[in-house]
C-alpha cells in the first residue's frame, strides 16, 4: 500500500515538475484539459467495471451509497465554507494594503 501511494505521488511530482520548467509543446499544453477529462472518463469507466465485478460492493450498494452521499455534501459543505471565509480574509487583507499604500 506504500508503495504504491509511493508511486502516486513521485508520478505527480514528475508532472508539476515537468509543468513547472515549461518543457511541453504549446499543442500538448492546448489540449491539456481534453487529455485530463479522457483520462478521468476512462478512469471512471475502470472503476465502474471493478465495481460491476465485485459481489460485495453490489450487495452492499444501497448502504454505501447513502454514506457516500452524506459524505460528499459534508465535503462540498465545508471546502466552500472554508474558502469563502480564506476569501474574505484575503481579499480584507488586500484592501487594508491598498489603504495603507494610498496615504
């Protein structure tokens, strides 16, 4: 299992670092978003197939479910929760700069 976060997280590293020194061609970098959303549609469509397979979480589908509803509306909840108040806090920040600035 460490491994293989392992993995994960040196192929994302790799990424942000071949992004980051601007290596790619400009048509790689157009199509980065359609590249993104087939993969993540063909990722979609793997995890399907192995939840299809699997006896146990079709047994248990119902009950997963509802966890999972619950716990993607506290996620969504509380990440909009926190950026509006890191927002406010930011943009207060901002303003008390500019009013520093213009005396």
């Amino acid at each position: 299992m460490l491994t293989r976060l392992m993995l994960y997280l040196f192929i994302l590293a790799v990424g942000a670092f071949i992004g980051l020194k601007g290596n790619l061609k400009e048509q790689i970098t157009s199509k980065i978003n359609t590249i993104q959303a087939l993969c993540l549609l063909f990722l979609l469509f793997i995890m399907g197939i192995k939840i299809g397979v699997d006896k146990k979480v079709l047994s248990s589908f119902f009950k997963l479910g509802y966890q999972a509803v619950i716990l993607s509306a506290f996620s969504v909840f509380f990440s909009v929760l926190f950026i509006k108040l890191i927002k406010g806090y930011i943009i207060k920040d901002i303003k008390q700069e500019v009013n520093k600035n213009e005396f």
